[in-house]
C-alpha cells in the first residue's frame, strides 16, 4: 500500500532530506519515515502544505502541472490590491518564462496563523493585506513573481491546499498519514514514453472498443531521421 503524508513546512525548512548544511533545517528534521520524497517542493522562505509518498506514479500525479491540479496559496503582500490587480492575477500576468495560465484571485481578512519565525518586517507606512490565490501550475517561486508583477511584492506566503487536502488541524513542522486514495488515477497514460517523446498510445482492443471498429493497420513507419 502506497504511503501519502502530509507535512506543515515552517519557513526556513530546506524541501529536502540532506545536504542542508551547517545550520539548514531540512525535513529529516521532522519527518522520520523511510523511502517517502516530496511530490513538488516549496521554497526555504515559504511555509505550509508539503506532500510525500513513496509511489512514484502518485508523486506525478500530485506534481506534474500537465495534471492542472489546483494549488491554494494564502499571500501577505505589500499595498492593498484593487479589482484591477486581481483582474490581473486572475487572467494571467506574463512572467520572463511565459504568461501564467489563469487563476483564482481574492482579497481576504487576515486568517488565522502561527506567528512566523523569524516575523515578517512590517513598515508602518507601507500597508499590507492577506489575498487567496489558487493556481494550477508550480513554476519556481510562482506566486512571488505573479504578485510582484502586478505591483504588491510578497510578505509571506503560506500554501494552504493541494487539490483535496489542506493545512486544516496541522500544526507546524507536524504531519499526518492520508489515505492515497484521495488523488484518483490520471486519465492519462501512465507509461514511459518512447524515445521520441511521445505517450503510448491505446491498445488495439482499447481502440475497438471506443470507436466500435477495430484500428486500421498502417504502413510500417521509415525509421526515423537522425538531426545533424
């Protein structure tokens, strides 16, 4: 039986079981389990949900963006965005390595957290506020950029949900086992692809089946070019 845990990184932890260095936390500071890995990663500065398995083929599915699973972020951000802004977080800002697919923008009253250590440095004349934002990517470090771009620069950043599962009842540096069974299976081919990238295809009878008529027999492909 495959293993799912969920782990409530504080900031500064390091995503990662070694090479923290001298004074680095990592999580086998917290987390004492063998053969679990990270399914994606959250920054040193960033706090919050962290998910971990030993299955591989569920570590993809939480983590490879094609699956577009949804990821929610609580954001303390600098100024105080007006509907222009989160119009614009939620169309999608064009970062140096492309525009952001759309997301899920709002502007909410301070929730409930554990006090950050280090605290965050306030400016009494620069006013700051909490926004929701949820996103279906997981570009290094996203939700900066996005936030950034349209004008309020991050403050803390707190990922509160991964597709079903949230921070809810889990304290700092803690975890908890969830049953894997909660992320259904991909629709889509699981299997290595072929040397030119591409996912196997259906099976003959997988074929018949959905079209009601078996699969027409091609030619034998040439074999491929070799590029110079």
């Amino acid at each position: 039986m495959s293993r799912l845990i969920a782990f409530n990184k504080p900031y500064g932890v390091l995503t990662q079981f070694s090479g923290g260095g001298e004074g680095l936390a990592t999580l086998a500071d917290h987390i004492d389990l063998p053969g679990v890995y990270p399914a994606g990663r959250l920054d040193r500065d960033s706090e919050g949900l962290l998910l971990l398995t030993d299955d591989g083929r569920l570590q993809a599915r939480i983590s490879d963006p094609r699956n577009k699973l949804e990821k929610t972020y609580l954001v303390q951000v600098e100024g105080l965005p007006d509907n222009e802004a989160l119009t614009a977080l939620e169309r999608g800002v064009t970062l140096k390595d492309g525009p952001t697919r759309p997301a899920k923008a709002r502007r909410i009253d301070p929730p409930e957290l554990w006090p950050r250590v280090p605290p965050i440095r306030e400016r009494k004349s620069v006013p700051d506020c909490w926004i929701e934002l949820t996103i279906t990517e997981g570009r290094n470090r996203q939700v900066r950029r996005m936030t950034a771009a349209v004008g309020h620069p991050c403050l803390r950043l707190v990922r509160w949900r991964i597709g079903p599962v949230t921070l809810a009842g889990l304290a700092p540096g803690t975890w908890m086992e969830l049953s894997p069974t909660i992320f259904p299976r991909s629709k889509r081919p699981e299997g290595p692809p072929d040397p030119q990238g591409r996912r196997p295809s259906a099976s003959p009878a997988r074929a018949k089946r959905a079209t009601g008529k078996p699969p027409r027999k091609g030619r034998p492909s040439k074999a491929p070019r070799r590029g110079g």
